[in-house]
C-alpha cells in the first residue's frame, strides 16, 4: 500500500470495525509502518496484542450499551496500553450500541454518534498521519 501512487504518506492509517477494530490494535503491534489506528468498539476477549510493541497512537471509539465490549473492559483497554507505554484517545458514546456505525442495521444504528465518530476519525487521523506526510 504504501508504494501506490496515490500514497503520500510514509505510515498508514488502520480503521477497524467490531473484530476489525481488534484486528487494527494487532496490527498496530506487528508493523511499523502503521502510524494511526482507530478501533470502533473491537476488544475481543481471548486476544491480546503486545502492548509494548504498539508502534502508533490509538482512537477508541465504543458505545457506552455495548453488551459485548462493556466499559469495563475498554477502561481495561486504556489502562493496557497506556501501561506499556502507548496513547489512547477513548470516546464512549452513552446513548450507543454495538455496531452503531453500521447505518445497514437500523436496530443498531445511531447517526449521531455515528457522525460524531466519523469526524473524530477524520481529525485524529489527520493530525497524527500528517507528520509522515511526502507531501
């Protein structure tokens, strides 16, 4: 990827979803070329990435009336990387979900939160990501 054209920076950005929000923390461990992850509401119970091996800064983002990932266990997150070392933003969005993002599952879906995080995204990615800038 980062040898595409339309690449300019010199590390990625990783987005992740639910598991792939997980999957973006992992990433995020195992190679230096990633130099911003944002996590919506993926903290997966069996899988814990080395920490201390975080190469990049870390949006969470997490609905407040998530069954599957309960405040707990991102305070749990936070304390976990900020513990080896690493920084974390977390935004828990009170009056959300599981999957609030997913505009496709209307049971789910909060476009407030969903816009709000979406912006979130959007600046955190750009003030950490412009500092590997070519252009």
């Amino acid at each position: 990827m980062l040898k595409h054209p339309d690449v300019k920076q010199k590390k990625l950005g990783v987005v992740g979803f639910c598991m792939g929000g997980q999957l973006a923390l992992l990433a995020g461990t195992v190679s230096d070329h990633v130099g911003a992850i944002v996590d919506f509401y993926g903290i997966h119970p069996k899988v814990r990435p080395d920490f201390s091996k975080l190469s990049a800064p870390v949006l969470g983002i997490f609905g407040e009336q998530d069954p599957s990932v309960p405040p707990e266990a991102v305070y749990q997150l936070e304390s976990d990387i900020q513990q080896a070392g690493g920084t974390i933003e977390v935004r828990m969005y009170g009056n959300a979900g599981h999957a609030f993002f997913n505009d496709s599952r209307p049971e789910a879906y909060n476009p407030e939160a969903a816009a709000d995080a979406w912006q979130r995204t959007l600046a955190f990615l750009q003030q950490q990501l412009t500092a590997y800038s070519d252009t």
